[in-house]
C-alpha cells in the first residue's frame, strides 16, 4: 500500500493535468492515459478516499436541501 505522500503526489499530479486539460499524466516513471476529464475526477475522487482511509479518517459527504414555497 502506498503512504499518504505518495498518494497526495498522485492526486496533485491529477489536479494539475485536469487544470490544464490534457488527458496524459506521468508520476514516479509511469504514464497513464485518461478518456476524459470525468475519468480523471472519478481517479482523484478514488485517491481522496485512500488517502482518508490510511490516515484513518472517514470522508464525510453531506448534501443539505431546503425549500420554501417563496410567499
């Protein structure tokens, strides 16, 4: 398993080609190609949750919804 550094890289290398727009990442000697931008926001997503997971957090996700009638 990887350490959090070594995961926080990764994630930072995502981030950095989702920002620029291209597809192609490369970290520690490897290339991996992505189909779109969604698929690299689905692997920093996945990188998140490992990283929480190793340094024994949860990630808590909360989605709040109000409504008013506007009277």
């Amino acid at each position: 398993m990887s350490t959090p550094a070594e995961l926080r890289a990764r994630r930072e290398a995502l981030a950095a080609q989702r920002s620029s727009g291209v597809a192609r990442v490369s970290y520690d000697g490897k290339t991996v190609d992505y189909r779109s931008v969604a698929e690299i926001d689905r692997a920093i997503e996945a990188l998140e949750r490992e990283i929480a997971a190793a340094e024994g957090r949860r990630m808590v996700r909360q989605i709040r919804v109000t409504t008013a009638k506007g009277l």
